[in-house]
C-alpha cells in the first residue's frame, strides 16, 4: 500500500506542477505526492489551499498557494497568468477539481445539473486550454493528467450529473490528447474508484460494503494510490503514453456485475 512514506526518488525533479482542488482530500493528497517526487507544486482552490502549501514547502520543495473559479474562463485565465509571473511556467497540469453531488434525474435543477457540468467537466476544457496555451507560446513539452471517474462508465444512482461529466472528461482528454501531441504535449486521464476520506464507512456505509464486497484487494483507495499513477502519467516513465484512461480502482471493475 503507498503511503507519504513510500520512496517516490526524484523522478519529477524540477518540474513545476499545478494541481487543482488541491484544498483538501484528494487533491491535497496528490499535491503532497508531487512534492516527494521532487516537483514543485502550486496548489490551486477557491481559496489559497495554505494547509497544502505547508506540507509542499516541508517535502523540501517551491509551493505557491492561488485561488480560483476553475469554472470560469477569466478567473482561470488570471490564475495562469499569475503562477507563470509568481512560481514559474507549468510543466504538468493535474485536473482534479470537482464536485461529487446526488442528484436523481426527476428532481434536478437546471442549476445542479450546470453546477456539475461546469466544475468537472468545463474546468477541465479551460484549465487545459490556458496551461496548453502557455506551453505552446514558449515551445515547451508538458503533460496533462484529469481525473476521471469509474462512474463515467459505471453510474451510481442519482449520479447522472456527476456521470455524464466524467465521461466527458475521458473523451475529452482523448480528443487533447490528438490535438495537442503535434506541441509536445501528452494529455492522460486518471479514473478512481472509492477514495478513502476521514469517516467514510460511516457516512456512506451502503457504498463503501458494496465496494468492499467487490474488490479484489480488499480495500478503497487512498489519495496516494491516485497520486501515483499521476506521477507515472506525468513523468518520462509515460513518454509515449497519450490518450489513454487509467482506471485505478483496486479491480472492482474486473469483477462480474452478477
């Protein structure tokens, strides 16, 4: 099992890396990742994610702490602008921010369903447009990971939404990925299965049994599972790896549905 202490070596040495929703969770998970892989990480969240930027600086690493709407194209636009002046220009992108909101179909809101839209599946458009447009003006090879979700080909109840977001975002990342190769640019995507959060079993006791009940190594994932196939993603270890979905899910998805 990977944890903050497994060795990572210096495999991303140099490199300086955004990762957004990085307050918290997971993103502050594979942010921290980042940092003992040798990267330097601005971290990205509506509000300056300092908690993160602390564990960052103590990995012996650059931090920078920004905020914004990932979800809207100016605030994106500025918070590009502002990590390129303040921490350095962006090797690698890691798409992380989104909601996980329920939802069923005959209840929605238009607004539910455009929330959802617009901070999983837009944010991922915007934020790979600015980072890309930046690469391109200097020349520069980069990589871009997003998080996608297991849900994308898998729907839970009530998850419509959250669903049809994430697969947009796998198709999305394929499309990138064909478009933007001829720059230098490799564009992946990272599908997890449950994450572990503090009080999970408790909160959601029905879905995380199920899990349990299916997995073949017998446990949800942790933060670091996730980081980790960033990491490889993002690295030279997947210099020829574009266009493709990872799923990182402890194997629930190669088990039988009955």
């Amino acid at each position: 099992m990977a944890t903050e202490n497994t060795p990572l070596g210096q495999i991303l040495k140099g490199k300086n890396v955004l990762v957004t929703g990085a307050g918290g969770g997971m993103g502050a998970g594979i942010a921290r990742r980042f940092a003992l892989a040798g990267a330097n990480v601005a971290v990205c969240d509506l509000k300056p994610a300092d908690a993160t930027l602390e564990t960052i600086i103590k990995a012996g690493v650059r931090g920078y702490a920004a905020a914004a709407d990932v979800s809207d194209a100016a605030s994106v636009t500025a918070l590009f602008d502002d990590v390129t002046v303040n921490f350095g220009l962006i090797d690698i992108l890691i798409n992380n921010a989104g909601i996980y909101p329920n939802a069923e179909i005959l209840t929605m809101t238009p607004e539910q369903w455009d929330q959802t839209i617009d901070i999983d599946l837009k944010s991922v458009f915007l934020c790979t447009q600015a980072a890309a447009r930046k690469l391109v003006e200097t020349g520069k090879a980069g990589a871009i990971v997003n998080i996608g979700s297991i849900d994308a080909t898998n729907p839970l109840y009530a998850h419509s939404h959250y669903s049809a977001a994430k697969a947009g975002v796998i198709a999305f990342t394929r499309a990138a990925a064909q478009e933007l190769g001829k720059y230098n640019i490799r564009v992946n995507s990272v599908s997890p299965g449950l994450i572990n959060r503090p009080g999970l079993a408790e909160a959601w006791p029905d879905g995380y049994n199920r899990f349990m009940a299916r997995t073949p190594i017998g446990r949800v994932g942790e933060p670091e599972d996730i980081a980790d196939a960033c990491i490889y993603l993002a690295s030279d270890a997947a210099r020829w790896v574009t266009g493709t979905n990872l799923i990182v899910d402890g194997g629930v998805q190669a088990c039988p549905m009955f």
